[in-house]
C-alpha cells in the first residue's frame, strides 16, 4: 500500500530535530503526517523539529491532554495526539476529519496506528523505533506519494 519506504538511523535528538525541520522547511499544504511509534519513541520531538521548519515561532507542546494543538507558521500545522481516545466515533467530537482533511495546512497525528481506517490519503508514514544505543533512532517513512515536496526532500539529500 504505502510502496515507498526511506529509513533514516539518527544517533542524538539534535540529530532527529535538524531531520524534522529540514522536511518542515519543504513541507506543503495538504501534507499529512502519520507518526507512530512507543512512548518516548521522538514523535513529539520530530513534531517539534518539523514545526520550527514551517516557520511556527512559539513553543510546541505535546497534545497528549488536549488531543490537538494548532499554530501558525508558513501554513496553518494541526498538530493530534490519538493516544487518549479509545472509540473511533471521538475523532468526530474532537473536529478530527475537519481539521485532518483541511488541504490548506498541515497535519501531523500522533499515534495515528491507533484508527488506521480514519488517516487522510494520501498520507506520510513515519514509524520511529529505538535502536541499540540508548539515543538511537530508526525513522522508516513510507508513501505512496513520492511526487510530492517532503519527499523528495527527504530522499534528495
Ligand atoms: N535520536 C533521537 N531522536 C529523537 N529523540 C531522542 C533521540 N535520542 C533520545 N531521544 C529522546 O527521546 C525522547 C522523545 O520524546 P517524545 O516526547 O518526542 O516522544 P513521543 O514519541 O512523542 O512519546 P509519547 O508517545 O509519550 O507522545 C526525548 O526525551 C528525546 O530527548
Ligand atoms: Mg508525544
């Protein structure tokens, strides 16, 4: 389904946010990323990172409570945390297909795994996994959009 795949292995925070703001900084409207991984896995830290490459100035902070932040930069980011839901149905009270599936910003949703039949198409599969080292992270991204700005500057380098 998601045909395309890139793996990225960082070895320090620093190192996955300089990724994030890099794809931030070539991110378009309409882009939806999916992030999924353990607790503490980096999906915050990458949404951080990816945020500050859109132009947002403020600080970002983990939806964990409030289930979805948004802010401003270059374009308007929808920032989800699912982790708290548990019916599928409460994506509809929290605004969840609105604001997802709003083509003028950009979406980040963590632990997007938890409703796979509910994510925006086309959509970036980010899945962030710890490698051996205490700071190591293996980033696996997958599309099935490879014609599209974050992409291509993910797989450019
Ligand atoms: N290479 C790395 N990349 C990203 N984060 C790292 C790395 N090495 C260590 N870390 C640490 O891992 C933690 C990631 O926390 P973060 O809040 O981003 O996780 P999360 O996936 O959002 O967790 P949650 O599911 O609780 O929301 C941070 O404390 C960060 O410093
Ligand atoms: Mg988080």
């Amino acid at each position: 389904m998601r045909q395309f795949s890139f793996t990225v292995v960082t070895h320090a925070p620093e190192e996955t946010d300089a990724l994030a703001e890099r794809l931030g900084a070539a991110a378009e409207a309409g882009t939806v990323l999916c992030l999924v991984g353990d607790l503490g896995a980096g999906k915050t830290l990458f949404t951080q990172g990816f945020a500050r490459g859109l132009g947002v100035t403020g600080e970002v902070t983990s939806p964990t409570f409030a289930l979805m932040n948004q802010y401003q930069g270059r374009l308007p980011v929808t920032h989800f945390d699912l982790y708290r839901l548990e019916r599928e149905e409460e994506l509809d009270e929290i605004g969840f297909y609105e604001y997802a599936e709003d083509i003028r910003s950009v979406v980040l949703i963590e632990w997007a795994d938890k409703f796979p039949d509910a994510l925006p198409e086309p959509h970036v599969w980010l899945a962030i996994e710890r490698g051996k080292a205490e700071n190591e992270r293996r980033l696996a991204f997958f599309t099935t959009e490879e014609e599209s700005a974050l992409w291509r500057a993910l797989t450019e380098k």
